[in-house]
C-alpha cells in the first residue's frame, strides 16, 4: 500500500470509532464518580498567557523548559498551548473570585492537553487527562478523598491491581529551602558525574536531581541527604495522618522518599500511580498538594490539593486487562426495503425506531436487497426488518434474528413494540435520556 498523501502530526492521533468506546467509558465513569463526591465540571482554554505556566509550573521545569508549544499572537503576546491544568484552573479560580464560593471549591475536568516531548510508547504530543482540584481546604483528609478517588476510578475501569500507589511528602516551602541547601552542599564537587540535565539545574533547582532517570545521578541520588532530616513537625504530621486516612479507606501504597514530582508548585502530599510492570516509565497519573499556587498566581493563600490522569495511558492498561468497554455504538436494528414504496415507509420507520431509543440504520441508498442484508451482517445488527412491495401491501413486515438466521412476518402496527420488547426497555437509550 502506498503511504497516504497526508499523515496526523508526529506525536498526535487519530481517535477512531472503536478507540472512542474507551474514551466515553473512561468519561462516564469519571463523571458519575466526581458527581458523587460533588465535584463540578470546569474547562479552561486550550491556550493561556506563557507567564501563567511561567510562574504556575515553574521555569526550570522540564514542562516550562522543553515541552510546550509557545506561540506568538498578532498582537505580539506570548501564548502557550496548555501542557496540564492545574495552572489554567488556578488561574481562572482567582480570575472569577471562586475564593467566595462554599469550601472547599471541588472541580473535575476532561481534555486535551499539549506537550512538545519526543514521541515514544504512551506519551504523545496531544493526550487527554481527566483530573480533579479542591481549593480552600488543607486537612489531610482532603489528600485522603482525592487520593481515594483516583483509585476508585482505576478499580471501575479494572486498572487498580496492575498499578502501584506511590507517596511521598515534599515538606512545606521552609522545609524544601533548607533541603534545597544540604542538597547544594552535597552536589558541590560532584558535578562531573551528573548527566548535563542535572549539570543546569543543580543551582535553580537541586531537588530535581534526585528525581532523574540517568544511572549516575541515580547512584549519587541514593546516597544524598534525606529529606526527613530535614521536614519540620507539621509536615511529618500530615503525611502521618494521610497515611492513616489511607489506611482507614483500605488503599495500598507504597512510600516513596524519592518521589518529587516534575512541576514546581507541589508543597506536603505528592503521588503518583505505577504500572507494576513499568515502573515509573508510564505512570498513568499523579498529583499532590500545591498550597501556594493560588496565592502565586494572584490570589489570597488558599490550601489546595489535586490530581490528574492520562487517558490514553489509562487505555493502554484497560487493553492489556482485556477490558471492553460497553458498545454503545451497537446496532439495533437495521432496516432493510425493497421497491420505492416501501422505500417511503421505511423512513418514517427508522424515525419511529429512534425515538424509542433503539440504534437503528436503514440503507436507503441501496436498493439489492442483498447488498443491504450484506450490510445488516457487516454492521452486526442483530435484527434486521425486511419491507417489499407484498409486505407492504399485507401490512406486515419481516422480522429476522441475525444471528440465529430466523424469520417471522408481524403486523406492521404492532413492529416498534415488538423491537422495544424484543431489545429490552431499559437496556435502551430514551430520547429523554439527555434530560435525566
Ligand atoms: P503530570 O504527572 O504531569 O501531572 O500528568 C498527569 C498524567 O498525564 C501522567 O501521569 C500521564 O499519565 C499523563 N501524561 C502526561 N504527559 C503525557 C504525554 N506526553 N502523553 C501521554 N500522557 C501524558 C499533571 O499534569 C498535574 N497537573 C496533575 C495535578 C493536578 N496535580 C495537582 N492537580
């Protein structure tokens, strides 16, 4: 075959039909999960001011340095295609004065975001989070729910056993300032052995160097100081509560003192979920505490905790668990005529069948029958309706079984009960089911 004339961009992907019954699943599920807990749904542009990651995320982070899509306005202003959204939702929380609203302030979210890293299995340069932000409260408790949520999803779209909860605590700003100078003290000397990543960040940013993936830097890593020499009373305390809360809600996981996070503006509480085969490589989500974020980017000092999860890696775990997601997209019914007559009939036919909420399709473009009863069997209808010119005549119509190959002829009249009935009331999608 020879190579199309266009292709998606590198790092992009088409989301065809069948991918799609994951992605609606993986919705569903989320929304029904954040309604319970009273979470509300919020979007934010897909682009923002550079300056909002600038200073959300933080400048030497990988995100900031290396993986966004910047671009310039007519006007001249520096823009960014959206790389996560905990910054975006920030943003808008203290553009509409959220501050005011009952605390604490519970959002959930499903979209695209943009990061401009080298494409490889499970990261892409378009993917999907969905994930969620509570503003206005700092109990520990509040870490536990968010955390607790998270795996709930995992367990409803039966990911939970093959990921690892990982743990950590970061500390508060103090806490990270002093370690951030034992840290300092600990590289200084010892920059030959580190990777050229970690060479450039050890001055802005030491912490970063205990998280990177080279060999070296991982040997040295494990034999620098520890953050908990350091971590004053307060933040011992509510990682201690958190994990008592976790405890209490019979989540597992497992602490991880080398857990840091890549963005900037964790503080206390951060974790991840690993696949238990990959490790780290494709962590399916992850999150934490970000106390001073709201105040950062303009507003009063708001408490603040969240979390967010890839899509498509979440995906990629359902298809290894053998997980199908349910298929909406089944046909009913298909309906199949012969002659112009029955031609007429069977639209208002199709329309009747819709609006009881039965997926149906008529080729009405066709006119073989056996072409159309060829497309019946391709679609997997599992019934198909037959009208020709006796059939309509009589006032009856046939009814086959797809799959067992049957036929019977039934009053026209009686035909949408008989589907409802035959298909199972409940099993189908009402009109109304928008309004419910
Ligand atoms: P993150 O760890 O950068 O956190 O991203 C969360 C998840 O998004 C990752 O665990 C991964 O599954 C998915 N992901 C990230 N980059 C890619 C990519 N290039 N391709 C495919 N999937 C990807 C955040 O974004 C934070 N905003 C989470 C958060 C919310 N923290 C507090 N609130």
């Amino acid at each position: 075959m020879s190579s199309p004339l266009f292709q998606s961009p590198k790092g992009t992907r088409d989301i065809l039909p069948d991918e799609h019954l994951y992605f609606s699943f993986i919705k569903k599920v989320v929304r029904h999960r954040c309604r319970q807990a009273g979470y509300r749904r919020i979007s934010t542009p897909v682009f923002e001011q550079l300056e909002v990651f600038q200073r959300g995320l933080g400048d030497t982070t990988d995100v900031v340095e290396k993986e966004m899509f910047v671009f310039e306005s007519k006007s001249g202003k520096k823009l960014a295609l959206r790389p996560e959204n905990t910054a975006g939702v920030v943003r808008a929380y203290v553009e509409h004065g959220m501050q005011q609203l009952p605390k604490p302030v519970e959002l959930y979210y499903i979209e695209p975001f943009f990061r401009y890293s080298r494409p490889q299995a499970g990261r892409y340069r378009q993917f999907h989070q969905f994930g969620f932000e509570v503003l206005g409260e700092g109990d520990a408790a509040i870490d536990a729910q968010v955390i607790y949520l998270a795996y709930k999803i995992n367990q409803d779209l039966g990911v939970a056993d093959r990921l690892n909860l990982q743990i950590n605590t970061i500390g508060s700003t103090e806490d990270r300032v002093k370690f951030k100078e034992d840290l300092l003290n600990y590289y200084t000397g010892k920059e030959r052995s580190l990777c050229e990543d970690c060479k450039r960040r050890k001055d802005k940013n030491p912490l970063r160097l205990l998280d990177c993936k080279e060999e070296d830097c991982r040997i040295l890593a494990s034999l620098a100081p520890k953050f908990s020499d350091v971590m004053g009373a307060e933040s011992k305390e509510h990682f201690a509560r958190l994990l008592e809360y976790l405890d209490e809600l019979k989540v597992p996981y497992q602490k991880n003192p080398y857990l840091v996070r890549g963005l900037d503006y964790y503080s206390h509480t951060v974790f991840e979920f690993w696949s238990k085969k990959d490790g780290a490589q494709n962590a399916t989500g992850g999150g934490g505490r970000y106390d001073g974020l709201v105040e950062l980017m303009g507003g009063a000092p708001t408490p603040a905790v969240g979390y967010a999860a890839g899509m498509e890696r979440l995906i990629d775990y359902m298809k290894e668990a053998d997980i199908k997601p349910p298929n909406k997209d089944q046909v009913h019914v298909f309906v199949a005529q012969l002659g112009l007559v029955a031609k007429k009939k069977s639209l208002p036919l199709l329309s009747q069948l819709r609006e009881r909420g039965i997926n149906t399709v008529g080729a009405v473009g066709k006119d073989s029958i056996k072409a159309q009863m060829t497309l019946a069997d391709r679609m997997k209808a599992e019934y198909a309706l037959i009208l020709g010119e006796v059939e309509v005549r009589e006032g009856t119509i046939i009814l086959r079984n797809m799959a067992k190959g049957s036929q019977q002829t039934i009053p026209y009249e009686d035909i949408v009960e008989k589907m409802v009935k035959l298909l199972g009331e409940n099993k189908l999608e009402s009109k109304k089911m928008w309004e419910e």
